[in-house]
C-alpha cells in the first residue's frame, strides 16, 4: 500500500490515539471496580508483591521460587475473576477493548503491517468512510427476503424472485467462506433496485471482518483514478493505481453508468485481466443486460467475464420503491 509520509504519519497517530483511549479506559474501569470492590485492590496489590519477592528469591538461587510463584500468581487470578464474574463483570474486563485483537491496536504484528493497517490505509487514500458507514446497515445480518416475490417467476430459469435471491446469497456466502482457499469472481446483473449492490455490500462487510482489504468504487469514480494515472493529472497518484491491482477484493458498482469511449473500454479490460493473472478477486455489478455488456466493452471483455465470473441474475420488482410505497402507507 502506497502511502506518502504524510499519510504514513496520519495513520500512525491515529494508532497511538487509540492506545491512549484503550489505557485511558482500562485506567477508568480500574478505579470504577477497585472503589466498588477493595479485595481486587488487594489481590493486584499481593500479585506485585508476591511477584518481586519471589523474583528476588530466584535471584538468590531459590530453584522453587519460579514454581511457587506460577502457584501463587495462578490461585490469585482464579480468585480475581471469580470475584469479576460473581458481580457481573467479565473476565477480561480489565484488558484494553482493542478495535483489532490481532496487532493489538498497533498496527503491526511483528515487523509486518497487519491487515487492519492495510485496510485503514486503503480508507484514507480512497475516502471509503462512506461505505463502512452503509455497511453497518448493508450485511447479511440484515439482509431480508420480504422484497422477493415467490409467484414472479423467470421464464428462463423456472424460477422465482425469491428462490433465485436465495440462490443468489447461497452463492455470496459460499464465496466468503471459500475466499482463501479458491479464487473466484461475481457479476451481479438485473434490473435496478434489486439487491445487486447490497448483495456487494455484505461480502464486503464479511471479507473486512476477516481481515481482508476490499476497494469499493463506482465505475465512474473508478474510470477518474485510470484518468488521472495514465494522463498524469495529479502528481503521485501511480501508488494509488497500483493499490486497484493489489487488494484482496474491488467492488466495481454501477458498471455502465460512466461515460464509456475507447479508454474506458481499454482500462476495463487491463483492470480485470490483471486482477485476473494476479488471482484477486473482484465482484461487478450492472443494470446493464449481457448483449450490452458486449456491445458496449467488447466481444474480449465480455468474453474474460463470462468465463472467469459467476454470472448471478437478479430479479424482481424495485426494492427502493417497495420501501417508498411503505413508508408512504405508514404514514398514511
């Protein structure tokens, strides 16, 4: 991940705030618990205690003093979270509520970025607050059948709107589960308002939850950042293009919406053969009908599509005006 100092800098103290929040709240918690109960006051008082006497003993050439103190130190903490369970605290109440268990809210493991440092670099040079505010609300936790209706059928397939939905999220799941371990692609296609983009936004919200780096862009915006790379419109971009190429997942939405002409066609096709050869996955979503698809990107790019991509059809009546009406006759 491409970053300049300054961006470096930013993420780095956005990490050291978030440590001082933690052992700030830990501090608080502490003092909140000690006040209600002095006997944990006492048995962290005894742990030090016992811990440099038996340290100083072991100095000395006391061979159990290494044992005793495992003994001791061990009976305390039992004591220590019974007395946390017994009056409705959890066990590790006292341990700082890390945003990520991994790095521990360092931003490395070892020498090694964590992945949730990659991801928070991704969402400072691509400004994708907004979709981890819509993910909050657009995951498979909330994902609803209601929308779909089990009598309009698709005369091709046989079958309904919900059970091709069904179909649709078993798909979606299966490619979370198997992220890791196969590599595959998703096109979602169908008319608007069906669940394209949404279905998009809960593999997302899952992949980010397993630590993986996901870039999400409409098409348009995504057409601006090849603009600017390859006519050199803003100075350091090339690092930013680049990251395009290397996340574990880029969501392209709305494909079909941007001005399409022959660069765009061109850096579609060098987008996802690249993601291609260099196995990263990528899911698409489109109002746009196959025969357009290849009318309008070419007989190769539909062809790289159809043939490295789970084609997944959706249909049904418009989930955004369905809600509309709704809201419409509560109101009433």
């Amino acid at each position: 991940m491409a970053l300049s100092n300054t961006q470096y800098n930013t993420l780095l103290r956005r990490y050291e705030s978030k440590q001082l929040e933690n052992q700030h709240i830990v501090m608080e918690r502490i003092l909140s618990v000690y006040e209600e109960l002095p006997r944990l006051m006492e048995i962290d008082e005894m742990i030090s205690s016992i811990s440099v006497s038996q340290a100083k003993k072991l100095i000395d050439g006391d061979e159990t003093a290494l044992p005793n103190l495992h003994c001791q130190l061990q009976a305390l903490t039992n004591e220590k979270k019974q007395l946390l369970r017994e009056h409705g605290y959890p066990e590790n109440y006292f341990e700082p509520p890390y945003t990520c268990a991994d790095c521990k809210d360092t931003g490395y493991i070892g020498s090694q970025k964590c992945h949730c440092f990659t991801q928070a670099a991704i969402d400072l040079v691509y400004t994708q607050s907004n979709i981890r505010h819509i993910l909050d609300m657009e995951n498979f936790e909330h994902f609803s059948y209601d929308y779909y209706s089990d009598r309009q059928i698709n005369p091709a397939t046989g079958l309904s709107s919900l059970a091709t939905a069904e179909n649709a999220v078993r798909d979606c799941l299966d490619f979370v589960k198997t992220f890791d371990k196969e590599f595959r692609n998703l096109f979602f296609y169908g008319d608007t308002g069906i669940g394209k983009t949404y279905l998009s936004n809960c593999v997302a919200k899952a992949l980010l939850d397993s630590g993986h780096s996901v870039i999400y862009f409409t098409a348009s915006s995504l057409f601006h950042i090849f603009e600017k790379n390859a006519f050199g419109r803003e100075h350091g971009t090339s690092g930013d293009y680049q990251n395009i190429f290397e996340c574990d997942l880029l969501i392209i939405d709305d494909l079909g919406t941007e001005l399409c002409n022959s660069f765009t066609v061109s850096q579609l096709f060098l987008c996802l053969n690249e993601r291609i050869l260099r196995r990263k996955s990528t899911i698409i979503s489109t109002n746009l009908t196959l025969g357009q698809l290849a009318e309008t990107y070419s007989e190769r790019t539909f062809s790289r599509i159809s043939s490295s991509y789970t084609m997944i059809k959706l249909f049904g009546s418009d989930i955004r005006l369905q809600k509309k009406l709704k809201r419409q006759s509560c109101q009433d």
